[in-house]
C-alpha cells in the first residue's frame, strides 16, 4: 500500500510560509536597519535563514523548469515585508541559497 504524502507536504509549506510571513520577516524587519546596511553577524545569519525558508518554499511549490517563478515568489515575499530587494547582497544571498538546495538535492 503506498500512501501519497503530497497534501501533507503542501499543507505543511503552508503553515510554514505563514510562519514566516507572520513571524520571523516582521521581527527580522523590526532588528535591523536594512535600508543603510547595517547588520550585524546575527541580523545576517537571519536573512540568510529567512532566504533559505523562501527558497526551499518556491522549490516545493514550483515546477523544476519555474526559475523565474521561484525567484519572484522568494522576492515577493520578502517585499511584502518590506524587506529591499534591491540590494546586491540580497540577491546575492538568494542566488545562493539555490545554489546550495541544488547541491543537497544532487547529493
């Protein structure tokens, strides 16, 4: 008997998306000071940990052949909490972070 975990995994980046937009993007937003640049190591492993849930999101929500969906999924959404995704370092960050699912995934 083989038992489809497809809506469980659905549901489940649902809830995890609405942690992360309800929670973790306002109090990372209310820490820093990302406007002028200023972050500190903490702030940075954050944003690096915030990035790394949206991406592995868009990977589990989009098809593999959606580059430009994920990427505005993961943008969006750190826009939505007015996180600027206009910094180099952001999109730095995000570029990244699915460099390094694709790796774990390939392993």
């Amino acid at each position: 008997m083989r038992i489809d975990i497809t809506q469980i995994v659905i549901a489940l980046i649902g809830l995890l998306s609405t942690v992360l937009t309800g929670f973790a993007i306002p109090w990372l937003k209310s820490k820093i000071d990302i406007n002028n640049g200023k972050v500190s190591e903490n702030q940075a492993a954050m944003i690096k940990l915030v990035i790394n849930t949206a991406v592995k999101a868009a990977e589990q929500l989009y098809n593999s052949e959606e580059g430009k969906e994920k990427k505005a999924y993961v943008v969006n959404l750190l826009a939505e909490q007015g996180i600027d995704i206009g910094l180099p370092e952001i999109d730095a960050a995000i570029e990244a972070a699915v460099l390094e699912l694709h790796r774990q995934i390939n392993e």
